[in-house]
C-alpha cells in the first residue's frame, strides 16, 4: 500500500500548497531520513515513499510550515509540524492528514 499526506489550512479553508515534507524513520532507536517531497496545488503528497515500501515501524512526518506562512506574510506558532505515527500493518494504506492555522493544528488517520 502506501503513505499520503494532505494539508488543508483550516483559516483560509484551502489547500496548503508547496509545504515541504520530510519523512523520517526510527530504527534501533536513531531517526534516519527516508524521504521528501511537496505538497501540491490540492495540498497533497502522495508519493513520500517513492520506491521504498511501507515498513511496520515508528515514522516521523514534519512539515516545514514557516515557509509556507511567510510567503502569506502571516506569522505563526509552529515553524515546523511533527507527527511521529505507528504502522503496524504495512498492507494498510496510511493518510496523515494535517489541518493547519498559524496558531494550531490537528491531525489523524485518514483514509
């Protein structure tokens, strides 16, 4: 299956577009860095795996947020979201939604 993201900037009720994603992964108790990407003109990511199957493992997703709310001349809270998820069935699919205000956020498993 696989892993997607989706960013959708509650405030402005529209897709986060061009938000940096770095994907991390946590083996024997040190993050290593597995992959990258942008979101696109919907907010989406659905290529942060590339080639690279999706492991049963502890993931970290961050969102390089400062960017994307500077170039709006917004200041916010978080320069950066972190979500760090448990897959436990790789055979799964899992969408990591994150919806986004300069002041909060709040994310879950989507479908």
């Amino acid at each position: 299956m696989g892993l997607s993201t989706h960013i959708l900037d509650t405030a402005l009720g529209r897709p986060a577009a061009n938000v940096r994603l770095i994907l991390m992964e946590l083996r024997d108790g040190v993050w290593t860095e597995l992959a990258g990407g942008m979101t696109d003109d919907d907010g989406r990511c659905k290529t942060l795996l590339g080639n690279l199957p999706l492991e049963a493992t502890t993931y970290e997703l961050t969102f390089d947020t400062s960017p994307y709310f500077a170039a709006q001349g917004i200041t916010s809270l978080y320069p950066h979201v972190k979500i760090t998820f448990n897959v436990t069935d790789s055979t799964q699919h899992y969408h990591i939604p994150l919806l986004l205000t300069a002041n909060g956020y709040t994310t879950y498993r989507g479908s």
